[in-house]
C-alpha cells in the first residue's frame, strides 16, 4: 500500500480506536499521521546550479502567542517578464526532497517561489495543521504579490495534498491569473473511503478539494497520471469537473504520482503553455470589463 494511503488507514485507525480519549490527544495523533512532517533537508537548488534567494516569511502562531517563520526559496526565471509561480507542496517531503519538481516548474518558464509548510523543512513550528498550512499557503501568496505587481502574470501550483491547498487558497482569491492542480484528491475522507473505510467522516483534517473546485473564480488546469497508485486519476477528473469553466485537464498515460521519470513532459509544456496564455487573457479580459463599470 502506498505510504500516502497507509498513513490515512493508520490515521482513520487511530481515529476509530481512541474515539473515546481527549479530542486534543485525538487530533493531534492523526496529524502525526497524516502530514509525516519531515526536517530532511537534502539538497538545494545550488546544487542544480540554479540561482535562488533564501525566504523567511513571518506568519502569526495558531495559539496568538507570537510569530513563527515560514522558510520558502525564490527562484528567478531565466528570462525578463516570466509569470511567477508559487509552488505548494505535499506531505512528507520537504523543499529539498521536492526540488526535481520545483527545478521542473523553473524549467517550464516561471519564476517560482516555494514554501515549506510549518513544521517541515527549516520552517518554525512542531507539528502542521490544516488550518495552519492554508495560514502558510496565504502568507507566501502575499509574498507572491509583492514581488509580481501584476495579476496576469501571477499562478498557484499545488502538487497532492499541496493541490488541495491551492484550490483553497484560489478558491478565497481574486488576484491570480490561475490555478494548477496536479494529482489533487478530491478530499482526505474521500481518498479513505476510496479503500472501503467507512470512518472517514471522523477526520478532522479534511482538505475539501472539491468543495473548493466548484468555487474557483479563476482558470484551472488538473494534470494527473494515469498509473497513480497513490491518487487515483479519477479524483482530478471530478475536480475538473466541478470546477467552472475556463478549464482544463491532462491526464498523462502512464504518469505515476511522482513522475521521477518526467512521463508526458512534451504534453506537460504543451498544455502549461497554452493555459498560461488563456489564463492570462481571462485576466486581461476582466480586469477590462470591470474598468468600463
């Protein structure tokens, strides 16, 4: 079983089991469970010899005492007038075991600006949260927005669980040109009840993708391999469904979760490159029609 499904059956357990203990107690082991925050840091995108600035964003701590820090990267495109991109990722891994994937978005033309959740990485914090990773999802979006003044030329990126966050954080914004959602479930008791558990309504991490999908003001695209053994590709097509029109979806044969190996990248730039274009024309469009209000 694929350690993402493994961690929500272990968590659904853990939920089923300790129904009558401390609610804390209760949630508190199901987020060990479910986000497997990790401090591994690994590499950095020196080592791709790719030019990058260090972030730290500060974002204000769930029990009010204080600040912590989000620890992100800033990666410039090659060329002057690129679209900025800010990439979410998914659970487990840190920036530095997510770096293949970032260096890929920085190959497809964006300037990318990447965040580690609280609790991963180098980011302050013990142990995430739903609530806390759409706080740090926020936090990095305004850092998005200050350094692309221009709403045409700003994207969110979200890969799995981090696909969830940015249809949340979209779904609450005006101010992106659009949303790219890649291997994204539809919601965490969804992908559980995907495997026959019918405990799923006791989760307290929920990440309701769809919901947030049929919400979008803004162009989408889902991209989704095929042979997703962690994520099944069905999910990215009820959210694409959901989601308003403009849209668009790429299933990619014989694309993993992962995608190591870069299957279907041609069709990958293809479908980018023609949704950043109508993205940017929607944009341009609305912004034009509310000016003639």
């Amino acid at each position: 079983m694929p350690r993402l499904l493994r961690s929500l059956v272990l968590a659904v357990v853990a939920v089923a089991a300790l129904a009558g203990a401390g609610c804390v107690y209760l949630e508190t082991k199901e987020r060990e469970l479910v986000f497997r925050p990790v401090r591994d840091y690994v590499r950095s995108p020196a080592d791709l010899g790719l030019a990058h600035e260090e972030l730290w964003l500060v974002v204000a701590r769930q029990d009010g005492a204080g600040d912590e820090r989000v620890h992100g990267w800033w990666l410039p495109a090659a060329r002057p007038g690129a679209p900025t991109l800010l990439y979410l990722h998914g659970v487990r891994w840190s920036l530095g075991n997510n770096l293949f994937r970032i260096a890929r978005w920085h190959d497809l033309g964006f300037n990318v600006l990447a965040v580690d959740y609280r609790g991963f990485g180098r980011s302050d914090g013990d142990l995430p949260s739903e609530q806390a990773i759409q706080a740090d999802a926020r936090a990095a979006w305004a850092e998005v927005r200050r350094r692309e003044p221009q709403k045409a030329m700003r994207f969110i990126y979200g890969h799995s669980l981090g696909a969830a966050v940015a249809l949340d954080l979209a779904a609450g914004e005006r101010d992106a040109a659009g949303v790219i959602a890649e291997a994204g479930f539809t919601s965490l008791p969804d992908m559980v009840a995907d495997r026959n558990l019918p405990v799923g309504a006791l989760l307290t991490q929920r990440f309701d993708a769809l919901d947030r999908a049929r919400s979008l003001s803004m162009p989408s695209l889902f991209i989704h391999g095929t042979a997703d053994s962690v994520v099944p590709s069905t999910m990215s097509e009820r959210l694409y469904a959901a989601a308003p029109a403009p849209k668009r979806l790429l299933l990619i044969e014989g694309g993993s979760h992962s995608n190591f190996g870069g299957t279907g990248m041609s069709e990958v730039r293809r479908a980018v490159a023609e949704f950043v274009s109508l993205a940017q024309l929607d944009a341009k469009s609305r912004s034009a029609a509310l000016s003639l209000r």
